[in-house]
C-alpha cells in the first residue's frame, strides 16, 4: 500500500504538492509518465480517443527533445503536459541546484506549470525551490504498470482497490510498462467508466 497509496506521513515530505483533488463527485485526473516514446505513446493517445478521455502526460523533456512530433500529437488531441524533469532525475541523489536547472531545462521544451518528479522522490528544498514556479502533482494511485513482478491483472486491482472521488491516477507511456499497460489500461477504463467516473483536467495554475 506504501507504493500504490502513500500514507499521510510520506506526504508531509512534500509542502504544498497535491496528492488528491478535492472531489464529492465521481472524478478521477488519469495522468502518463515518462514520454513521449514513439512505442507508446501514440497507443495511449489512440486508446484515450477511442474512449473520448483527456489526460495530463508528464514528460521527460529528453524524450520531447527527440520527439517532438509526438509530443505535438499529445497537445493536439487536447491533453495538458506536465514537467518530469530533463533527464528523469530522481531529486535524492541530485544537488538541488543540480535538479532544478534540470528541471528549467525541461522547462524550455515543454513549457508547463505542471511538475511531477520521477520516482516520486525529492529533497525538501526541492520542494521548496519548485513549488514557487510549478505546481506539483503527485498521486493517489499509482498503478505500478512499471513493474516486472506485476501483471495486468494486479495493476487493474490496484486501480480497481484504491481509487476514489478525486484519485490522480498514474500510469506509463514507457517501454518498462508496456506489457502491462497495453492489457490493463482499456480494462481499467472500462471499469472506471462503468463505476461512474468521469475524467477531469488539471486547471489550475502554480500559486
């Protein structure tokens, strides 16, 4: 649970960052991490059509550097883009100076309020230094799709066990997911949808 759903405790590291949307009504913010790629990406933007559902992708700006056509396609079909750093750093074994010029540098291909570090993990003056610019975006369930010792199957139950009014929701447009998420994605749209939720965008801008 510690992974798919973190405790309150875990949340206090990080200021300021939002980890679920206030919601009394079924929504959830369905989020992408680690694009865009051209193996997936296009998939999960073919998939999310199919359905009529909008999503925030948070990009690695080295792979928008590399594909910047895709990375197009994701703006064009009408999703919001998020800051996953440049190099997809994780932020406790960075310098904070070191982290944030990575981050600015992402920044400057693709140009968002939105950041969600990779792994989740920072350093508090990290925090402190992004949060002024960015707003920061965690999770509330995050689907593991990343995992070799998942299957679809269990990354379904997670999203079937954990989520809620106003759960963000994260799962991978990465080759590392690809097996699980090709399978369990639809499926989870499908019983999402069939719970009642409908899918919402971030719209709100960095304090």
């Amino acid at each position: 649970m510690f992974i798919e759903q973190p405790p309150w405790l875990y949340r206090l590291l990080f200021p300021g960052a939002c980890w679920k949307m206030p919601a009394e009504e079924k929504c959830v913010y369905l989020t992408f991490d680690d694009g865009p790629i051209p193996e997936m990406t296009p998939w999960v933007l073919d998939v999310l059509d199919n359905y009529g559902i909008k999503a925030t992708f948070f990009c690695v700006g080295d792979n928008v550097r590399k594909h910047p056509d895709i990375f197009r396609m994701i703006q064009e079909r009408g999703h919001r883009v998020g800051n996953h750093t440049f190099n997809h750093l994780q932020g406790i074994r960075c310098r904070t100076r070191n982290y944030v010029a990575n981050t600015e540098k992402a920044d400057g291909y693709i140009g968002s309020g939105l950041f969600r570090p990779p792994h989740g993990h920072m350093r508090i003056h990290q925090v402190l230094r992004l949060r002024k610019k960015y707003k920061i975006i965690m999770w509330d369930v995050v689907t593991r799709d990343y995992s070799p010792h998942m299957t679809a199957n269990g990354v379904l139950n997670v999203v079937k066990k954990y989520t809620r009014n106003g759960s963000i929701i994260v799962f991978h447009d990465s080759l590392k997911a690809a097996p699980r998420t090709r399978e369990a994605l639809p499926r989870a749209l499908d019983w999402l949808i069939a719970e009642g939720y409908r899918f919402c965008l971030f719209d709100f801008n960095p304090d």
